[in-house]
C-alpha cells in the first residue's frame, strides 16, 4: 500500500477519533464505450457496498470523450433502468493522474487556475467496461503511475478482451473450445466472398459478434449462410474485426473466479446458469440490463457432480492461462452428453448484486460487501512496477 509522504496527502483521509487511516480508493467508471451506462450501473452497486468505516472513496467519472472528472458520492443517478441511462457529465475541471513513479496524489485541474489537490489514493477500482478501460489501456495507465488496482494487469485485460486471440491462448493451453472464424477488416473489405466462404463451412446456428466489445453489442445469431452478410456488416459497426463462433447445443454454465490471497491457487466459486425467456434469442442487451424479468439467474447450477468439477477445473485453469489477476467470470457450454467446451472470459464481468459474478460467488458464501472488500485487499496485495 503507498503510505502518504506528505503533509497534503496526510491530510485527505479522515481518521475515526482513536483508529486507523481508513484506505481510501478511487472508483473509476464511465468510459468511451459503447458500455458506459453499464459502468455507471455498476459504479453505483459498488459505492453502495463499500464500508465507509473503512474506505475513503472518491468516485471518478470518465465521460464518453474522455475526460476524467470528480462526481457525487451519490450512487441513484448513476443506476441503469427503464427509465434513466446514466452519463458521467462533462465538468470545467478535470482530474489529473499522477505519472511519476511513488507519486499517488491525484490533482484537479481547470485550465487559468492552479490545480487543486485530490488527495493520494491507495488503490483504484477500475469500473470501465469494454475499449479504453478492460482492455488493457486504462490498467497500463495505472502501471505507469504505481497505482495499486483492482482486477487483471494490462496483457491479461488485452488478450481476453479480444475473443480471436482469447481463444488462441485457451487452444495453445490445451482447454477445449467451439469451432470458429474470425474476418478482419482488410479480408472483409478485400475479399468478402472468400470470408463468407469460410464462415459458411461452420454448422448453423452462428453467432456473429465484435471481437472487442462487450455487453452483447452487435452480436447477432444467424440461422441461414443468407443472414451472414449482414450480420459481419452489423458486428462492424462495433469493431473491424469480427469472429463468428458455431453454436453449441448445451447449456451456458459460468463460474466466478478470484485471485488467491498471498500467493495461494485461484478460487473458484459455485457454478451459475443462465436461461433466457421472454422472445430474447440470446442473452443479449436488453435481456442483461433492461427487461431483466425474461432472464433467470439460478445458483449453485443444477449440474452432475462430474460436470461441476469440470466447469471448475476449466475455470480455474483458464484463469491461469490467461494470467489474471484479481476477478474473472468464466463462461462455458455444456453439452447433452456432458462435454464442457470454454467459450470466453470476462476480466471485468458484471458487478451489480443481480449479475452472475456476485450471484455465484454470494451462492458460495461470499456476499457483495465481502466480495468488494476482497477485491480491494487483493489489489493492496498485487506488487506494482515490474514484477
């Protein structure tokens, strides 16, 4: 944990008359993805879980341009409903991450003022789902500065937020995965007949999806080699590069995966399933974040011992071969004879009490406080720096 080392910094976090400086963490959500409401939505669960006995938060919005700014330590405005689509607004001052190595003491800063002193930070939970912030770049940011923080280092978070070189790890790994194919913009823009000729040799149903985007955007399930056009054109407009995965007949079965505490094995939690009603197709947006009704959550799975084993061990095993640290959400297919194929890890899966992540690992014994709390200790324990 980076210890104040000045007066200023000293000073930021209040102490309980006879206690312990209280960790203070900064919660960073928002983003330039297409995901920022599902961010703030998630933002929102965590600042209301937090003990604040314990951690001095300080919530950070990133706005879709970009621009990184201190909001309200209210988490109703920041909840995705029916009804409200949160935003982090822009504001005429904007935070300043420290770059130097040691220095954790973030600054506000508004353009013909001096800038204001944040306050240092002993760790930073990154809530940023999708490009810019689970992909590797905001997590390399935090690198640069020392930053303790919570979840997956910058190559972990990069690979596994692209689905083709996801599942060459898993491949090179020996675990089992679907048959699929991935079109890139210069095949799809040079040769499209020939990408779709490759396409087409999979087993229909397909499901064609964005190879770097999150939250079930653009994806489209296709049932005829005649829909495939269109839905490449429709997962382009969220990423260049597409990958069209075969459909697996077999249940989605996930698991919840933490890091384990002073270098112990990674843990894994009980097994969740996801059933999709309500005329959804897939669990797509709408399903996970809006009408929420037509999808049931059920943990622990009801699945034969053997095959929760399985899960598991894939979980865990995935986990490690990716090289993650802190969280990950592992999801795989089960099929009717009990064959368990890996189709994809979220290093920053969703985090509201209701979201498989939390389900799964509550359904273990670990509520949501906990769950946060353990994460936080997690991310003091990780080295910075090399290492």
């Amino acid at each position: 944990m980076t210890e104040p080392s000045t007066s200023v910094q000293q000073e930021s976090v209040e102490r309980p008359e006879g206690g312990e400086r209280r960790i203070r963490v900064a919660v960073v959500f928002g983003g330039r993805s297409e995901e920022h409401p599902v961010s703030c939505s998630t933002a929102a669960s965590v600042l209301t879980a937090m003990d604040r006995e314990r951690y001095d938060v300080l919530p950070i919005g990133i706005t879709r341009e970009g621009q990184w700014v201190v909001v309200p330590d209210d988490p109703e405005p920041l909840r995705l409903t029916p009804s409200n689509t949160p935003e982090v607004p822009a504001g005429s001052a904007e935070v300043v991450v420290p770059l130097k190595a040691g220095d954790s003491i973030l600054h506000s800063f508004e353009s013909g003022t001096v800038p204001s002193v944040l306050g240092a930070v002993d760790v930073v939970f990154p809530l940023v789902h999708g490009p810019f912030g689970e992909d590797g770049t905001l997590q390399g940011l935090f690198e640069l500065a020392d930053l303790h923080y919570v979840g997956c280092g910058v190559l972990a978070s990069a690979v596994m937020m692209d689905k083709h070189y996801m599942k060459v790890v898993f491949e090179s790994a020996g675990l089992p995965v679907g048959p699929y194919e991935v079109v890139t913009d210069r095949q799809w823009r040079n040769d499209a007949r020939a990408a779709l000729a490759r396409v087409e040799k999979l087993q229909f149903p397909v499901f064609v999806k964005p190879c770097r985007a999150g939250s079930s955007f653009g994806i489209s399930r296709v049932d005829t080699p005649g829909e495939l056009a269109a839905a490449i054109e429709e997962a382009r407009r969220h990423d260049p590069k597409v990958i069209v995965e075969q459909g697996i007949d077999g249940r989605e079965i996930e698991c919840g995966v933490l890091q384990g505490h002073d270098f112990s094995e990674p843990r894994v939690s009980e097994l969740g399933e996801i059933v999709v009603t309500g005329g959804h197709d897939f669990y797509d947006f709408n399903a996970k974040y809006i009408d929420e009704s037509s999808v049931q959550l059920s943990s622990p799975a009801d699945v034969d011992p053997a095959v929760r084993q399985r899960v598991q061990e894939i979980a865990r095993d995935a986990f490690e071969a990716a090289g993650c640290e802190g969280l990950a959400r592992v999801d795989c297919f089960v099929t009717p004879d009990g064959e368990v194929l890996l189709n994809e890890i979220n290093t920053m899966p969703g985090f509201t009490p209701s979201s498989m992540f939390p389900v799964m690992w509550a359904a273990t014994g670990l509520d949501y406080p906990d769950l946060v709390d353990d994460l936080v200790q997690l991310a003091l324990e990780r080295a910075t720096g090399l290492r």
